[in-house]
C-alpha cells in the first residue's frame, strides 16, 4: 500500500473541502464523511506500514514524485513524498490519535450548529499534517506547516463570537509566523548554500558546508521548532490556543501538532550533524521550556491551560533529547508517541470533566469525581501514571531514556541537562499528581447547579483506547530497544556512550524524585481541604500564574513599541511624506498665482509678445546659424 | 529673376500686417493683417520654391491657403458672435482669456 | 496569421464607442453589451494563449510591426512574451469581473453606460501597455490610460474624488514627464530613422555612462510611481478609499503593474550598466517598501486604505526580486504580478461587496459577521490569506522564489524583507478579526450573505489561486525564459551560473 501513501493526504483533504462546499448540506452527514475520510487513513497507514515491514532494513524509504510543482530554474522542487520508518511513525500517530478523536468529537460537539465545519477543519488539519511529515522537501514539508497553523488558527477561533478566543486564535497564528520566517530563512540559506530545498539533495550537499552555515540554518530551523511546538522563547501562545474546543487541544495542541518542530529537528538530523552549537542550542531550549512550563502547570488553575503547561514542559523534553544528537533522536520520537497517546488520553479525560460539568475549567470546583465519573478516572488516571513515568507505563520508557541519554557526554553539558531532566519528571510528579487529585479527589466543590455525569460511550470508549496505549504502548516498542532499531535507518546508527552516572543509580533517584512529587501534592491536595479561590501565595507562584510573565514581556518587548512605531508610521506618512507632496503642489499653484497676473487676457499684447519672442528667436537662429 | 526683391517685399506685406495687428482695435482690421502676414509667408513660399526649383514650397504655399480660408471662415464667424453679443468688436474689450 | 493583439486593443475600445452611441432608449442595454464585449474579449484572449507556443516564450509572439508615424520613428509595433501573455490574460480576465462586481452599482442607466465605457476604455489601454514593442507606442499608452482612470476616479468616486483624481493625475504625469524626457534622450541615442522607437532597435546601445545612467532613472522614476514605491507611493491609499473598488481593482491590480512590467522589460534589457549601478538603492528602497506598507497596513482603519498600502508592501517584494537579477527572483516577481493581481484584486472586490452591505468602509462599523455571513466570511479569509501568502494559493509560490532566489544576491534586503511575513499576518488577521469576530455589531444581523453574482465574481478569482498554486508551472514555464533574456543582458554571469547547474 505504500505506494498509495498519497491517498493519507489527498482523502481528509478532499473530505474536507467537500464538506466546507456543501455548506448548510452537510449538516447531517459532515461528521460521519470526516470520520470515515479519517479512518481510511488508518487503514492506509497500517496497510503501508505492515508492507514497510515486510521490507529490508535499508529499503525501508518510500519515495515517490507525485508531480512538478515548481518547474526547472535553480529552484526546482517537485511534490512527492517520502515514506520511512521516521515519517510512519507519525502517520500511525496522527491516524489512529486523529480517528479517535474524530469520533469522539461527533459526541462532543454534538450541540454544535457549526459541527459539520468542525469536522471539515479537523480533516484539513489532518490531512495538512500528513502533508508535513510526508513531504519530501522542506518546501513541502513548508505548506504542511502553514496548513496545520491554518487549522489550528480557525480550531482555536472556532468559538471567536467571543473576542478573547478570536484573539487567542491571531495569538497563535502570528507568533506561528514569528517561527515561519526561521523557516523560510533556513530555505534560503539552503538553497544559496547546499543548492537545494529538498530532503536528499541537501542532506546529500551538508557535510561539504561550513559549519557556519550549518549552524545558521540550524539556528534557523530551531526558531521554526520553538514557533510551532511552543518552545521558549514562542511559547506564550499555547495557554490561550486551548481557547479551542477541547477535542482541538488534544489533537493538535498536545498529540500532534505542536510536535512537529522536534520533527523538524530530527528529519533535519544531516543538518545538525555538522551544527554542534545548534544541536547545543537545541537542547537549552528544550531544557529551559521543560523546566518553564513545568512551574507554570504547578500554578494554573485552569484544566486545560495546566495540561498546555505540561505539553510545553514535555515538548521540552522531546527537544532536549532531539538537541542530544543522534544519541537522542529515537528517544525523543518515542517520547512524541507515548506522549501524543497519554495526552491526548487525559485531554479527551478533561474535555469528558468538562462535558460533565458545565465546560468549568476551574479546577477548584472540580474534586471527588472518581465515583462520579469512573471511565474518565480510571482512563485519567493511566495517563497520569504514563506521564510520572511510573513503570511499567509507557511514560517510563520513553522519558527515562532521555534523562538517561541526557546524562551522556562529557564535560558540564551531561550534568546540566540530566539534572534538569531528572528535576523536570520529580516537577511533572508533582503538577500532574496536584492536577488529578483536585480533579477526581478531596471534598466536592462544584456551584450548586452543576450535576457532574459520566460522558456517553461515543466518548469514553476513545479514552479507553488511548488510556490502554497509554499504558502498554512503551512496552511494547521499547522491548528489545524495538523502536530505537526501527528509527535506525534513519537517525543513523550511534555508539551507545556510558552515562556519567551508573543507570540504576539515575532511574532510581528519578523514581525518588517522582515519588516526593506524588506525596507532596497529595499532602496538599488531598489530604487538605483545596480552597475555591485562589490562596495567597508565594512571588513564584503568582509568577507562574501569570505563565512567568511571558505575555508582559511580549507586550513591553515587542508589542507596545510595535504599536507605537505604527502610530509613528501612520502618522508620518500622512504629515510628513504626504505633506511634502501636497506642499509641492500647493507651491506649484501659488507660482501659477503669481505667474497668472502676467496674463492680461489682451489677445493685442499677447501678439506683441509672441512677435518681441519670435524676433528674438530668429535673432538667436541666425546668430547661431553663423 | 532677383529673389530679393520678392523678399522685400514679403517683408513689408508682413510688416504692414503686424502693424495692423497690434495697433489696431478693430477686430476686422487685425484680421486683415493675419491675412497679409500669412500671403507674405506664401510669397516667400513660392519664391523659394521657384528659386530652388523644388514643388515643395509651392505645395506648402497652397497647404498655407486652405488653412488661411479655414481660419477665415471660424475667425469671421467668431467676431459675428463678438459683435452681436457685445454691439462692438473692439479687441481690447474681451478679457475673458485672463488667467 | 489573425492580429489576436490589435483585435485584443481595439475590441474593447470599439465596445466602449458603442456604448456611447447607443440611443437613450437603449442605454439600459449597456451592462450586457459591456459584460459580453468582455467576455469575448476574454475568449480570444484565451484563444491566443492555448496558441502561444511556451518553447518560445522569451520571444515576442503574435508580433506586427506596421509603420506609424515614421517621421518621428514611432511603429505600431505590438507582440507578447510569456510575461506579456500573462498579464494580458490578467486584464481581461479581471474586466468582466469587474463590470459584473459593479452590476448594480448605479441605478442611472446613463451613469452606468459612461463607467462601463470607461471602463472598456481602460482595458484596451491595458492590453496595448503590455503588448506595446515600441518605446513610443508604450509611452502614449502609459500616458492615455490615465484619460479613463482620471474620469473613472473624478466622476464615480466618493467624496473627495476630485482632489483624489487631480493627485493621482499630478503623480503620474509628473512620472510620465520624466519619462518622456528619458523617451525623446533615448531616441537620440538610438539609430533614429522610421523604426528608432523599436524597442529590439534599443538594446545594446552604447551610451555613455551618464547617458545611461540619467535616461534610466527618467524610466525607473515613473516605474516607481506606479508600481508605488516609498516614498513615491502617497496617491494609491488616496485613490484606493475614494474611487470605486472596481477601479481599484483595475488600478492596482493590474495597471500598477505597468511600473514592474516596464522594469523586467525596459529598465533591464535597455539599461544593464545602470540597473546594475542603481540595484543597491533600488533594493534598499525595495525592502524600505516592504517593512512601511505593511506597517502603515496595520495601523489603517479604512479597509481599502490597508488593502492599498498591502500593495505597497508586496510591490515591494516584487521589485526586490528584480533587482537582486537571479533567475529564480525575477522570475517569482514575474509570476507574483500575476498573483498579486488575482489576489489583491480579490480582496478589493470582496471589500467592495462589504462597503456595499454597511455603507462604510471603515474597520470599526463591522464586527461579528462571520455568524450572520459565513460564505463572505470565509471567501474574505481565503483571499486574505493570498495576500499573505500561505502556501497552497500562489502567492506563496512567487513570494518563497523572490525571497529564496534573491538571497545569494541581497542577504540583508531578504532577510528584512522575511520579516514582512510577520507583518503580513498581522494586517490580515487583526482586520479579519475585527470584521468578522467578536459579537454581532447592532445593525449587521440581517446582512445578507454573498449573492450567486457575487460568487461568480470571486470564485473564479479563488480557483485560479488554488489551480496555480499547485501547479504553478503553467505560468511559470512561460516566464523562464523572459526572465532570463532579462537577466542575460543585465548580469550575464548569473545566467551562466545557471546554465551550468
């Protein structure tokens, strides 16, 4: 089926179009053709990756032109796509997350007038996904990227009679676009450079390249990542995209979409190879985001905003294992699958909450929900166990085998980046734990008028299957380092380096550390009445509240002198460019005031002068004839 | 045949003519100065012609004559106009071309 | 061979003098004669593309030359290239949407018979632009098209109109003085005699350096003005909020183009010593343009001011992608004065529909349409995300080949000129934001929705976005080779680059 791999873009592309064409009409039967266009692509995806293992080890690139997009010239870019085990692996993500969250939403947005044009956009964004991780050349893999935004955009805006949503959905698209220009900028550096914008011929041409160059297309993609996957210092989006409907965040604000820019960095892998200071770039980033949205998902009150917090936080990880380098690019992919499973399992868990309580978001009039909504506890609380890393869920494998490979190396760099990795999990215990003992545990804290009601099966049984991927998925591909051997062809084989702390040693103090953070929010949560308004607190907590006062210093850095450079703007254009031309003018006339008294209007001197003028005229002509 | 002497005199017809039309008010006599101006130009046409032996000249001296009837018939009618809308056709009293 | 070019001029100039000859009995008659006139004009155009022969499209096609005023040199020399071709295609395909957008416009069928004559006027005057092949040929139709538009601008605009139509007039005629200086220096220069305006008679001449240099910038200064450059660019926001968006339309979307037309087809092959001598500047200015227009775009409140000052910013990016003389730029600002035609005139129209439904066209008057109007809602969004640039409409396209294909050339220009992107998003979706989010405004519950007129007018615009920006060879094969005649006689070098890879 491998070669009908075009089939997972080009049928949600066309669902969707047909249903946003058939307007009013596809009312009834939009959801249900979404759906469908969906599940064929799991069907699609498992036929082509059941052949893809049929296949050799080194055969395992799927390649295929599917037409001339930007013909001849220097720039000569053809549409195809490049099927292996790296882009596989995020087509069964995408497919099989997308499905069950295609039928869970018919559900959730049941009361939706608009449902039908829900269901178009998910099925656009799936299909522009697909795009992104099937293109075979960054300016492919380029319309792809603008494609999920576009969805994200009108997902996040789906609700936009209300402002705020309206702007959270401008928010994202244009700090988006702020990751756009690395993007683009990168394109250019490669074409000057390695002559080329696709995958083959510019990995081919990256070892013969300056590291200089190198670094700065590396630094360029790393922007491009930081935009799309909520990385410092373009993080400040994420929290106001779950303005969204939930379904929405869980697919592409924590499962898929946001996880584009760690692929980027690993499918960029040739590039980085030769950018040591890009990879190191790479993985501060991924670092100082960990630990950033990590304090933020301790202080929110908010469901869904912590959620967004700790994707932020385990993106982070994801890209401090992909700024490893080959060592860390398998792990950080398996991350993203486990990760894409989990959180999406325990966004659908909050949106169910949601479902049952009125669409409150506060989790302080959550609490004591586990009798009350027993699929979504028991389905919650597997994520939540695959998310502490608690063995043997799927959280465990993934994330301790970056905070192991984060503790390869040599110098200052193992010890930095695998203590924050082994400090982010006993943090993550902690905000996790906090948010799912407020939500399922201690005294009930609901308004009077909310009675909370387990969600129908249409719901559930999405959660139930996420919830089971949630906990086996790990095991599954990391027995026998499966999964690491699966990704080989394509992130390279690697000596496997020592640790500078024995394994045993590191998975154990991380165990510790996951523990105390469990206890700790337990202590506090649950053991102890949860106040409903906010308690005072501490500067960092207020801090956190505010998400770390990223918003404040967007608005002091970038938009307050942006306003007012477009005030200035604006306004110079009309006083000073404008008026010098209107003075022009308007000196022009007064010259022609002037000018006009000389004008009697006499027809008897203007024929005097004519004749005084032609004389002299002559006069000159003959002179000048001589 | 002395050229010279057609010159001369197309130079007096022309300056009786500018004479005419700068001193004099009235309008029909003004006009009858563009006419001599303009047959003083002709004369030199043809002269000229002649002397080079060439047809041009005499071409354009006839080119020279539509033109002096076309601006015959419009300069008339306009001084008609003049006349009947304002009783005189004094040169100097319009002065609607002021700027 | 049939003349498809001088039938192409005159047809319409024919339909606008029967216009004004119909009798006032049947001037109600005049929106199908001018609508079908277009149509047909539009056919034969077509006619005349699928005949182009695209291995061929660095040579002028359909050529004739006859002689016109041999006195002067001055030949009716007419003949298209790819480039030509298209834009050609983009007048007359935007003329019939146009006459349709406006369809009911004015109630008077005398008012309606004198725009629609004015209009067919116009587009005989755009056809002849870009098929003109001889220098003084071009210059009298740069300078009579402005007879229509000044009438279009002063008689059908709104308030204001005549001190918008005395500017725009002021602007390009001092533009078309300069120039004329530049056309009467560049005959001297030339070999003079009965076909001295050719314009193949005027290339490779050998002037001197100040020679070159002077009538250069006499051309490139009337370029400027019309493909609006800062700080040239004062009179489009003030034509743009005063005539009707079907002007506009017109105005921007495909006579500005004359400006970037006139730079690929005269500046460059007449001039290569100076355009490579003022490329810096020219670039600086460029980019200056880019990063002000779409400032200047998020801070207007008119709609049709900010979709103005849009234009200011991707003409911008049009004439960076000259001037760098790469192939891949020139070429993707070959094809971006295509898209930008397709796009901006769509936006213009779709603003027009939305003045039309309020009777306002400032920002602050709409919000929350997006509920009550869904179709307008969403047919706005597409086309502003063209102007954006988003990939999958063409647009993108031609913009990633400008910036990408002229960074070996300007790195500094282009990366300035990236973050334009940002800027473009932000023009488009805060206005986006404020129409058509947010609760309904009082008075705008019951606006009605886009008619099926009103579809026919953006749908084909949108379609051809979408086709071209998947398939985007179609135009750009036709656009290679003029692109690198232009870029051949500039900076010989980079062709040769080119041809080796």
């Amino acid at each position: 089926m491998l070669h009908l791999s075009w089939l997972i873009i080009a049928v949600p592309l066309a669902s969707a179009a047909v249903i946003l064409l058939a307007g009013r009409a596809a009312r009834k039967w939009g959801h249900w053709l979404a759906v469908a266009a969906s599940a064929t692509t799991v069907i699609v995806g498992i036929g082509a990756f059941v052949q893809m293992l049929g296949l050799d080890r080194g055969d395992r690139a799927f390649h295929e032109t599917l037409f001339r997009w930007i013909p001849g010239g220097e720039l000569s870019v053809d549409a195809g796509i490049l099927v292996d085990p790296l882009s596989m692996s995020f087509v069964l993500l995408v497919s099989v997350v997308g499905t069950l969250i295609h039928v869970y939403s018919v559900a959730y947005m049941e009361h939706d007038p608009r449902r039908s044009t829900f269901f178009a956009y998910l099925n656009l964004f799936i299909a522009a996904m697909f795009l992104l991780v099937l293109a075979d050349s960054y300016l492919l893999l380029f319309v792809g990227w603008e494609g999920v935004g576009l969805a994200s955009y009108l997902l996040i805006g789906f609700w936009n009679q209300k402002s705020e949503f309206a702007t959270a959905a401008n928010k994202a698209f244009i700090v988006n676009r702020i990751g756009d220009m690395g993007l683009i900028l990168a394109m250019a550096l490669m074409f000057a450079h390695l002559g080329s914008v696709d995958f083959a011929h510019a990995f081919a041409a990256a070892p013969g390249a300056s590291t200089g160059v190198l670094t700065a297309i590396g630094l360029a993609l790393l922007l491009a990542a930081c935009g799309k996957s909520a990385q410092f210092p373009l993080q400040s989006w994420l929290g106001d995209a779950m303005a969204g409907p939930t379904p929405v965040s869980a697919l592409i604000h924590a499962a898929t979409m946001v996880t584009a820019g760690v692929y980027l960095v690993v499918r960029s892998g040739p590039i980085f190879a030769g950018a040591p200071n890009a990879l190191l770039a790479v993985a501060a980033v991924g670092a100082i985001t960990l630990v950033m949205g990590a304090i933020i998902g301790m202080a929110k009150d908010d469901i869904k905003k912590a959620l967004a917090a700790s994707t932020m936080s385990q993106i982070g990880y994801m890209m401090l294992a992909a700024g490893l380098g080959p060592v860390g690019y398998a792990f950080a992919i398996f991350h993203l699958l486990t990760h894409g499973f989990f959180k999406a399992g325990m966004f659908l868990g909050a949106g169910s909450v949601m479902h049952g309580m009125d669409d409150q978001v506060n989790m302080r009039r959550f609490g004591g929900l586990a009798t009350l909504m027993k699929f979504t506890w028991v389905t919650f609380g597997l994520g939540w166990l695959a998310i502490l890393g608690v063995p043997p869920f799927s959280g465990f494998w993934s994330k301790d085998k970056i905070i192991e490979a984060a503790f390869i190396g040599d110098g200052w760099k193992p010890w930095v980046f695998g203590l924050t990795a082994m400090l982010g999990a006993g943090l993550t215990a902690y905000y996790m734990s906090r948010l799912f003992f407020m939500t399922f545990y201690g005294g009930k804290r609901w308004t009077d008028d909310q009675h909370p009601h387990e969600s129908p099966l249409m719901m559930t049984v999405p959660m139930m299957i996420l919830a089971a991927g949630s906990a086996v998925l790990g095991l599954v591909l990391a027995r026998g380092n499966a999964f690491t051997a699966w990704l080989e062809p394509v992130t390279g084989t690697v000596a496997h380096g020592e640790p500078v702390l024995a394994v045993p040693l590191i998975m154990t103090l991380t165990l510790i550390l996951v523990a105390l953070g469990v206890a700790a929010a337990y202590f506090q949560y649950v053991s102890r009445p949860v106040p409903i308004t906010e308690p005072r607190a501490s500067v960092l907590t207020l801090a956190a509240r505010r998400d770390l006062f990223q918003d404040t210093v967007n608005g002091a850095l970038v938009q307050w002198p942006g306003e007012v450079l477009t005030r200035i703007a604006v306004y110079a254009d009309a006083a000073a460019i404008d008026g010098a031309v209107n003075k022009t003018a308007s000196g022009t006339a007064g010259l022609g005031e002037v000018v006009r008294k000389l004008q009697t209007g006499k027809v008897r001197s203007y024929a005097a002068t004519m004749l005084v003028g032609v004389v002299i005229l002559l006069a000159i002509v003959v002179k000048g004839g001589r | 045949m002395n050229p010279m002497n057609y010159v001369i005199l197309a130079t007096v017809l022309f300056s009786v003519g500018a004479t005419a039309v700068l001193l004099r008010r009235n309008a029909i006599i003004a006009f009858m100065g563009i006419e001599l101006m303009l047959n003083a130009s002709n004369l030199l046409l043809v002269t000229f012609a002649r002397v080079n032996g060439a047809i041009a000249g005499q071409v354009d001296a006839f080119a020279v004559l539509v033109v002096a009837a076309a601006e015959v018939v419009v300069g008339l009618a306009i001084i008609i106009a003049l006349s009947r809308s304002r009783q005189n056709i004094s040169l100097d009293e319009p002065s609607e071309m002021k700027g | 061979m049939f003349p498809f070019l001088t039938v192409l001029i005159v047809l319409p100039a024919v339909a606008a003098i029967v216009l004004r000859a119909l009798p006032a009995s049947a001037r109600h008659a005049s929106r199908p004669i001018a609508l079908g006139s277009a149509i047909a004009e539009l056919a034969l155009a077509v006619v005349m593309a699928v005949r182009f022969v695209p291995s061929a499209a660095g040579d002028h096609q359909f050529a004739q030359v006859h002689s016109w005023i041999p006195q002067i040199g001055a030949s009716w020399a007419v003949g298209v290239d790819g480039m030509g071709l298209l834009l050609i295609l983009l007048a007359v395909l935007l003329t019939p949407l146009v006459i349709l957008a406006g369809w009911k416009d004015d109630d008077d069928a005398d008012r309606q018979m004198k725009y629609l004559g004015l209009i067919l006027a116009l587009e005989s005057f755009m056809v002849l632009i870009f098929a003109a092949r001889d220098v003084f040929l071009f210059y009298v139709a740069f300078e009579a098209m402005l007879i229509p538009l000044y009438f279009l601008i002063g008689l059908f605009g709104g308030e204001q109109r005549r001190y918008a139509a005395v500017k725009f007039l002021v602007f390009s005629l001092v533009g078309g003085l300069v120039m004329l200086a530049g056309v009467i220096a560049l005959y001297g220069a030339g070999p003079g005699g009965s076909q001295g305006f050719l314009t193949d008679n005027l290339k490779g001449l050998s002037m001197s350096t100040t020679t070159e240099r002077l009538i250069f910038v006499a051309f490139f200064f009337a370029f400027a003005i019309k493909a609006p450059m800062v700080p040239l660019h004062t009179w489009l926001p003030t034509v743009a909020q005063t005539a009707r968006p079907g002007t506009t339309t017109l105005l921007v979307a495909v006579l500005d183009k004359v400006g970037t037309f006139g730079m690929i087809s005269l500046c460059l092959p007449l001039f290569p010593n100076a355009s490579r001598w003022a490329a810096p500047v020219i670039i600086s200015f460029a980019v200056a343009s880019v990063i002000y227009g779409a400032v200047l775009a998020i801070g207007q409140k008119d709609m049709l001011r900010l979709v103005a000052y849009t234009s200011v910013s991707h003409f911008g990016v049009m004439v960076l992608g000259i001037f760098a003389f790469r192939q891949t730029a020139l070429e993707g600002s070959a094809f971006y004065m295509l898209n930008h035609g397709l796009s901006t005139g769509a936006l213009f129209l779709v603003v027009g529909f939305l003045i039309k439904r309020r009777g306002s066209a400032q920002i602050a008057d709409f919000g929350g349409l997006q509920r009550v109007v869904p179709v307008l809602a969403g047919t706005f969004l597409i086309i502003g995300l063209s102007a954006l640039a988003l990939p999958g409409l063409s647009p993108f396209v031609s913009e990633i080949m400008v910036l990408v294909g002229a960074y070996p050339a300007a790195r500094a220009a282009v990366i300035v000129a990236i973050v334009g992107v940002v800027l473009a998003a932000l023009y488009i979706l805060l206005a986006y934001q404020k129409i058509f989010t947010g609760p309904v405004r009082k008075g705008l519950e019951k606006t009605p929705d886009l008619s099926l007129r009103e579809k026919l007018v953006t749908g084909p615009l949108i379609v051809a976005m979408v086709v071209l920006g998947f398939v985007p060879g179609v135009a750009l094969t036709v656009l290679r080779d003029p692109a690198a005649a232009a870029i051949t006689t500039t900076v010989p070098a980079n062709t040769a680059a080119e041809v080796s890879q």
